[in-house]
C-alpha cells in the first residue's frame, strides 16, 4: 500500500520518510520543489502522476514569528494549499491526514483541550491554521485533522536545536516559563500518522475529524529548555552555558503571540486508534545526542 507524502522536505516529512517501511507503507515522498501545494494545477499533475491509497500532508509555513508580517505567504499555504489538498482527495476518494497545531488556542483554557474544544488563535499562523482545519473537513468528509504541537526532530530548525546552539554560545539562556504545553518528539508523531493511515487503510476504523497527538508529559518551554540543557551537558563536550533561567513572556516579547497553555488531551487517538502519547524526553536523548554529534561535540564512550 502507497502513500502520497506532501511536505516531504520539512522536519516531520522527513521522519514519516525515515518510519514507513517499519508500518509496512511504500511512500511517494513530494517536496516543495516538486509541487507547491498551493498551486492546484501543480497538485493536480501529482495526484495524475502518482497513485496512491491514501494522503498525509505535513507541508506548511511554519515561522511563527515571521507570519505576522508575511500573511499572504502563510494564508496561501495554510490556508488555501490545505483546502486544495482535501479537494483533489475527495475527488479521487483518497483517506487525508492533515497535520495542525496547538497555536489555533487561544491558550486561556486550564484544562487540556479536547479535540472539539473551540478555537480562538492570537497568532497570524494560528488563524490560518485553523482556517485551513475548517476547509480541509469542510472540503473531504474522509479526512482527519491530527493537531501537535512543540514539534522537534534530528531534521529541524526547531527550539531544542536553538537551545544546543546557544549552549555552545551562551553563558546564560533566558526562557519563558509561563507558557506551558507539551513537546512532541517527530519520531513519534510519524509514527502515529502511519499507524493511523495503516489502520485506516487495512481495518474498519474510519479517520474523520479532529485527533490531538502531542508528547507527554507537559512543560513549560523553560522545563523544555532545562531538560535540553541537562542532556547537552551530560553528553557534550565543550559547552558554553552555566545556567537556565525561568523569565515571563513579558521580558520576552515577540512579534507573535503564543498561547500561554496549550495541553491537548489526546484520549480520542488512544480510544479509536490504540495510539499512546510518548514520553518526549525519550526525543530529547535522541535528538540532542545527533546534534552534537553533528557539531563534533559528543563526548566519547
Ligand atoms: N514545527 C512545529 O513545532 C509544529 C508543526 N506543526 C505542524 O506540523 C506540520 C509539519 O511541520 P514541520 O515539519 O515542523 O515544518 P517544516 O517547516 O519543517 O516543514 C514544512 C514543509 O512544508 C514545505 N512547504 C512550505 N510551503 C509549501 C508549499 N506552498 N507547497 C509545498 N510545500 C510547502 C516546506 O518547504 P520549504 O522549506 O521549501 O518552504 C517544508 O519542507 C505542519 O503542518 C505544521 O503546521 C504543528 C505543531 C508544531
Ligand atoms: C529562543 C528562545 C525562545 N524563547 C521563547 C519564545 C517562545 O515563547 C517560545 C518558543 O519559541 P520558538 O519561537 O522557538 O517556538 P515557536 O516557533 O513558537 O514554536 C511553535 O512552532 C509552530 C510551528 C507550532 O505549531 C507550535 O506548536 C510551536 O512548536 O520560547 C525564550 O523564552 N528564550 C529563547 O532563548
């Protein structure tokens, strides 16, 4: 069985690449340069071209910060290529899974998010986003939107890669700690989305709607951050930083706003899917350990 990958070249296309063969699923793996999913002509010519049994699109513009003022970009892309996608699966009749993100909050909640609790995102990312949620299950009643958040991976850029840079440059880091959610390994959201994409294609359990998958268990970025730094002082060589501090969102202003909480409950995927939250730590080992060695920074054995 074949999947069509969309957003091949991003840190999460990558691991669903690195992973499917562990599922059983042969991959058509399309980047950006190949399609961009925002043209529907170009999506038209890969979906003639290829053929598949089911879809997952990992692509979108992701700079949070960067969206505020490059709104058409992230609309285009979010918003419109998302919408385009789940119309050409309809109209082949092509299973979707289509990856979302925790800034469609508004982060006021206290209680982690059900998957049908209401939206209300601050940021410009958010909003489309979330716009792109509404076409996709508007557009193709055989797709499900998979919501993660505090994605990180060996095939970044991501915050735990930022945080082993300025390791190596900083004395001292400074991190919000009063922004709380949880931290997803990609490794393990691949393997979520196949296994999803698996059993939809082989059993008779039906992917429709909203599913929250995130890592477990919730943190702050500051927690985030420390446990980063703990594992690059444990495995590197030649590091920098002395100290962690926990700051407020106020001392650290940035063009976006973040939700202040944003902890999904991810019951849904478990109940109908048998997929488990993983511990995120278990990416920070493996993730951290490949940065440094990428920076020639591991201590030897
Ligand atoms: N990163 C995170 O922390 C989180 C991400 N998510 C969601 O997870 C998904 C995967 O994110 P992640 O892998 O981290 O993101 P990346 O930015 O690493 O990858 C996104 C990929 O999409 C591609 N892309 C951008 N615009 C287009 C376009 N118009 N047509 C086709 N491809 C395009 C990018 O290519 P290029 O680089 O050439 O532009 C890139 O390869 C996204 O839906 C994201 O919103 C959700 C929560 C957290
Ligand atoms: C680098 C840095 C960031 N921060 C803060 C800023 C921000 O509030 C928080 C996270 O910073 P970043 O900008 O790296 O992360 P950000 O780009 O906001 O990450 C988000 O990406 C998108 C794509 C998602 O979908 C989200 O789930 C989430 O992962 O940490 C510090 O406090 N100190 C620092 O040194």
């Amino acid at each position: 069985m074949k999947i069509l990958l969309l957003g091949a070249g991003g840190q999460l296309g990558k691991d669903i690449q690195a992973r499917c063969g562990h599922h059983g699923l042969d991959i058509e793996a399309v980047g950006h340069g190949r399609c961009d999913i925002a043209s529907k002509e170009q999506l038209r010519a890969v979906f003639g071209e290829v053929s598949c049994h089911g879809v997952i699109n990992a692509a979108a513009y992701t700079k949070v910060d960067q969206a505020e003022r490059d709104v058409d970009a992230a609309t285009r892309v979010n918003q419109d290529g998302a919408g385009f996608v789940a119309e050409l699966c309809c109209e082949k009749g092509l299973p979707l899974l289509h990856v979302s993100t925790d800034y469609v909050f508004d982060g006021t909640g206290a209680e982690p998010y059900a998957h049908d609790a209401l939206v209300g995102p601050r940021s410009v990312y958010g909003k489309t986003k979330a716009e792109g949620e509404k076409k996709v299950l508007g557009a193709h009643p055989g797709a499900a939107v998979v919501r993660t958040s505090w994605l990180f991976g060996e095939h970044g850029p991501n915050f735990l890669k930022t945080m082993v840079r300025l390791a190596f440059e900083r004395e001292e880091i400074r991190v919000v700690s009063d922004q709380v959610g949880c931290p997803t390994w990609s490794g393990h959201l691949a393997d979520a989305l196949l296994s999803m994409m698996k059993q939809r294609l082989t059993s008779e359990v039906v992917a429709q709607g909203v599913y929250h998958y995130c890592g477990a268990p919730q943190s702050s970025w500051y927690e985030f951050a420390d446990a980063i730094i703990g594992e690059v002082k444990r495995l590197g060589v030649g590091c920098k930083v002395r100290a962690v501090h926990p700051i407020t969102t106020e001392e650290y202003p940035t063009p976006a706003e973040r939700p202040r909480y944003s902890v999904m409950d991810c019951s849904r995927i478990e109940r109908e899917f048998g997929i488990r939250q993983g511990d995120w730590h278990e990416g920070v080992d493996v993730v951290v350990a490949h940065q440094l060695r990428e920076l020639k920074a591991l201590k030897q054995p």
